[in-house]
C-alpha cells in the first residue's frame, strides 16, 4: 500500500509559508545592519579601539541610544549623521538585529 503522504505535504508547506516572512524580515534586518559592520563589527562585537560593543546588548537599551543620537540629545560626529539617515521602523530593525548577537565579544 503507498503511504499517504498528503497531510506531511501539507504541513512542510504550512511550516515553509509560515516561516518565510520571519526569514525575509531577518534578512532585511541583517542588510540594513551591514552599514554599521564596517565600524562595529558584524556581530557588533567591539572589534576597533575606541568603539563600543553593541551585539547582544539589550534592544531597548540599544533603540534608546539611537535615538539619543538621532535626536541630537547625544553628540557625536559620526553616529549622529548615521542616525540621520535610518528612519524609525529601521532603526528598530537593526537594533534587533543586534541585541539578537548574544555572546558576542567582550567588553
Ligand atoms: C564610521 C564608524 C561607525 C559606523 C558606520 C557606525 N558607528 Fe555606531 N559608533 C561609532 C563610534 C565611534 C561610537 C562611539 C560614539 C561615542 O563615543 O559617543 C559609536 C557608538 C554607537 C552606539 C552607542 C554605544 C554605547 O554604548 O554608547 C550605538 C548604539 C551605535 N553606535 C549603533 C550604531 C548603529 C546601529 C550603526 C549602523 C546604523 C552604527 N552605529 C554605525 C562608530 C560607528
């Protein structure tokens, strides 16, 4: 007798369908984070002298600071125009993205 394999088809499917929008939003946060790789790391693991850690830290702890930046309420050259150029949604994208970097390097 061949085994019915319809129900398994249908709940890869489901699972595949399911799973793709978390895997495109990761992606995309991942993407947008590349622009503070080159400065912070890929992992934002505190690779340069003189620039913090940001992987893993905690995500409001980490939006907050952004937006310090963004607001102008923190100066610092370099940050406050980069904060200039990511909108709200995305900064929350790549502040995800980091504060998921858990155990990464030391500060
Ligand atoms: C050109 C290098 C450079 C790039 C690119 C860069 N940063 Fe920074 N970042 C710095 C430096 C330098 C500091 C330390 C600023 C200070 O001393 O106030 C910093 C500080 C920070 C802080 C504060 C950390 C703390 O503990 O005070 C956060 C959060 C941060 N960056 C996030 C980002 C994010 C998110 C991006 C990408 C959208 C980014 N940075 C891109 C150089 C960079």
């Amino acid at each position: 007798m061949k085994p019915n394999l319809f129900p398994a088809l249908c709940l890869t499917t489901l699972l595949a369908v399911t799973a793709a929008p978390a895997a495109l939003a990761q992606d995309h946060a991942r993407q947008l984070s590349e622009r503070c790789m080159l400065c912070h790391g890929e992992r934002g693991e505190n690779h340069l002298l003189g620039i913090p850690r940001i992987g893993g830290r905690e995500f409001y702890d980490l939006l907050a600071t952004m937006s310090r930046f963004r607001t102008g309420e923190r100066l610092h050259p370099v940050m406050s125009a980069i904060m200039q150029s990511v909108d709200e949604v995305e900064m929350v994208e790549v502040a995800g993205y980091f504060s998921e970097q858990a155990g990464a390097g030391i500060n």
